[in-house]
C-alpha cells in the first residue's frame, strides 16, 4: 500500500487534471478511493482545476476585429521582407520630384546662358517644351502617387489610434469604471490637422477614398473629444460604431489600394 | 482545444507561407488567432500584451513558414511560437517591473479581474480571476505553459509534449508540481 501511495502520488495530480486515461485512470481512480490522503489531495487538486476552468479568460475575445491584427502582419512583414535600408517609395519620390523640378528650372537657364544669341524664333519657345526632362504629366504623376501615399499613411495612422483606444484595458479610474485612453485624443487632433492636407493637397487622386476619409474624421472626432480617461461604456460605444462601419478593415483595404 | 479546421488547409496555408505569399495569411489567421490570443492571454493576464504576443507569432510563422514540417500540424506548432514569445514577454515585462515601478498586486489583479466574456461573467470571475493570476504568477515559466495549455486549451499530455518539445515525462512532473504548487496557494496545504 506504502508503496502503491508513492508510486500514485503523482497520478492523482493527473488525475484530478483530467489527464489520465485508460487502465491508468482506474487503477489511479480505485487508489484515491481507498487512500484518505489521496483522496484529501484528489479533491483540493480537483478544486485548483475547477478554479482553472472558471476563469472568463478561457473564452475571452480578442479586443480588435481580425482585420485590423492582419493589417498589422501584413505591414510587419512588409517591413521586414523591405531591401534593407530601402526608403518608402514617397521618400524617394519626394528628391527625385525636387531634382526635376530644380532641373525644369535651371537647365533652359543655363543653356540660355551658354549658348550664342538665340535666334528670334527659339526664344519663343517656353521653357517647360525646351526641356525634356520632366513633362507635364510626370509631374501630375510624382504629385499623385505623393498625395496617395500621404492619404495611406494618414489612414494608417488613423487606424492605429482608433484600435489603440479600442482595445485599451488600462484601468485608470476602477472606481468609476474608467479606462485609459493615453494619447489618443491628442493624437486624433494632430491627424485631424493632417487630414485637410490630404484632401486638398490631393483631392482627384484619393478620390476614392473619400467615404472612407469621412467616416475616420467623424471616429477621430470623437476621440478627439475625449479625455484621457474615460468612461468604460463611451469606449465600448466608440469600438461598436468602429465594428459597424467596420471601418478597420475598410480602412486596411483602402491603404492597400492607395499604395498600389 | 479547438477544434483545428481541416490540417490539410493549414498545410496548404503553410506551403503559400512559405512561398512568400502573404495571401494565405489573413485565412491562416482566421483559424488561428482566437486560440492564441487565448493562450497567451492566459499566460500574460493582459489583454494588449496578448495581442503583441499574437501578431509577433504571425510575423515569426511567415517568416519561418519555410522551415515548417510540412508533416506536422500547424496548430501545435502556431502554439508553441505563441508560449515561447509569452514566456519572452512576461521575462521583459518582470525585468522592466524591477528596474521601474513594480506593478502593485491589486492593480494586475483589477485588470486581469476586467477581463471577460460578458459583464455577468466578469462580476462572476473577478474573484477566480484575481486568485489564479496570484497563483499562476508564481509558477515556474514551464509549468505555468503546462498549465495553461492544459486547461485553457484542453490540449492532451502528448500535444502539449510536442508544443513545448519537452518529453511526456517532463510534462506529467511539471502538471504535478504546477497543480500542487497552485493548491498551495489558492486552497491552502503543502506544495
């Protein structure tokens, strides 16, 4: 009996996890029956695993809608696999756009200079046809992919602070029930700024995405309205109008298509 | 454990992975996210550190996809990148609780305590809740794996062996310690 005890101290753990099976289990199951201390341990384990079972954490929810954790895969990955040192495409665009603009300019200015007397008919020529370097259409073009990739990023951004204060489950008042929301309506009104510069300064080119721009102002309005602790139940309605809308994925989709 | 919807189509999610296709992403997430948010949310007790934990698992599955075992489940394996980066993320968060501010005891157990399915059930567990992160916290970063993948995910002896490449044996010592170690602490007795 002694030595049966030692030999199954350690399967009544296990059986008390549930996690014994077959001829093991019975043989485990007919000594905690006619083991007092066994049977004493068996049921306090039993009562750790029953404590283990009802915790709300088994069938929590993740905070943020799937859209919105894939968006944010998607972009680590994209980062990563990016060619080292490799800049965004609007940082390249933005000095090869200013070389040709300075070449525009100064090109016909020097060969004017260095070159003999124009004739009469050659002077009527504008600048812009002299030079061949950068057309009219390739400057509505480097503006274009410009004001899209800043209408993508301020998206991106815009849905960063929309998740953020989403899935806040900083208390910072649980008395009142309230929840900290850090930065995110300061964070609202700078993007709120932003956003006047993306539609102005581009308003053909992210023509398409004007209704997701509309919805984004009125979420980060809102947040921009809030404090930065706030009211459990105003975040809970904030991530209801955000799932409704489902505006992170729209938002995830539109970034996408803005970057091409 | 969940059920796992069909290793044939995380195979074949793993294989467009590993072919660097971040297509197959979204619809490996789709069958996975949830059971690995809940694990390491039972690991972690905090939901944002959870969702660091889950994403940083996808990142790690893409990058690694080529170096998966195409004759393995995916499941099991999702898993154990997930342990392995809660466990990192618990080691980060306890090194910079003891270099900063150290995080009060009832503070972590009222944000664990808000966590939840509904309101009834938050009011119902807030107590559980409180005494199992006191509990779990205690435990050894193995175990309290064992721990969690045995009774938050329902996975057998065998499946968790395999997720945390520990033998069966390991795996029945680390259960026995961990529970008895638990029943210490939550209802009173020797370890």
């Amino acid at each position: 009996m002694i030595l049966a005890h030692v030999r199954l101290r350690r399967r009544v753990s296990l059986l008390a996890a549930g996690a014994l099976e077959g001829p093991e289990r019975e043989e485990t199951r007919r000594h905690v029956e006619a083991c007092a201390r066994c049977r004493e341990e068996h049921d306090a384990l039993r009562a750790v695993v029953a404590a283990l079972e009802a915790d709300p954490l088994r069938e929590a929810e993740p905070p943020v809608p799937l859209a919105f954790l894939v968006g944010r895969v998607e972009r680590e990955v994209a980062q990563a696999h990016a060619p080292a040192g490799r800049p965004r495409r609007w940082l390249v665009a933005l000095p090869v756009g200013a070389a040709l603009l300075a070449a525009a300019v100064l090109v016909p200015v020097l060969v004017a200079r260095l070159r003999p007397a124009p004739e009469a008919a050659r002077a009527e020529i504008p600048p812009a046809e002299a030079s061949p370097l950068l057309t009219e259409d390739a400057l509505s073009r480097i503006e274009r992919n410009l004001a899209r990739e800043h209408a993508a990023r301020y998206l991106s951004d815009a849905g960063e602070v929309l998740v953020s204060v989403a899935a806040t489950g900083v208390d910072c008042d649980p008395a009142d029930e309230r929840l900290d929301v850090g930065r995110a309506p300061e964070r609202s009104r700078e993007l709120l700024e932003r956003r006047a510069l993306v539609v102005q300064g581009g308003s053909e080119a992210v023509a398409s995405a004007r209704g997701v721009l509309d919805d984004v102002e009125l979420a980060l309005r809102e947040v921009a309205d809030l404090p930065s602790c706030v009211k459990r139940r105003d975040v809970e309605r904030l991530r209801r109008e955000v799932e409704d809308r489902q505006l992170l994925m729209r938002i995830r989709l539109m970034t996408r298509e803005l970057e091409g | 454990m969940e059920p796992s919807q069909g290793g044939a189509g995380d195979r074949e999610l793993m294989a467009r992975l590993a072919r660097g296709d971040r297509e197959a992403l979204a619809p490996l997430m789709e069958k996975h996210y949830r059971r690995l948010y809940r694990i390491a949310l039972s690991y972690l007790r905090q939901p944002d550190d959870a969702l660091d934990v889950v994403q940083e698992a996808f990142v790690r599955a893409f990058q690694s996809a080529s170096r998966w075992d195409g004759s393995a489940e995916a499941g099991p394996w999702l898993a154990r990148i997930t342990v392995n980066l809660s466990i990192d993320r618990w080691r980060r968060n306890r090194r910079r609780a003891q270099t900063f501010t150290p995080l009060a005891e009832s503070d972590h157990a009222a944000s664990l305590a808000d966590l939840g399915p509904s309101p009834d059930r938050r009011v119902q567990g807030r107590e559980t809740g409180e005494r199992l992160t006191a509990a779990l916290r205690v435990l050894p970063e193995r175990q309290r794996a064992v721990v969690v993948l045995r009774h938050y995910q329902d996975m057998s002896l065998e499946e968790i062996a395999s997720a945390l490449d520990m033998s069966l044996g390991t795996v029945k010592s680390s259960l026995h310690r961990a529970l008895s170690r638990m029943r210490a602490n939550l209802v009173g007795g020797q370890p």
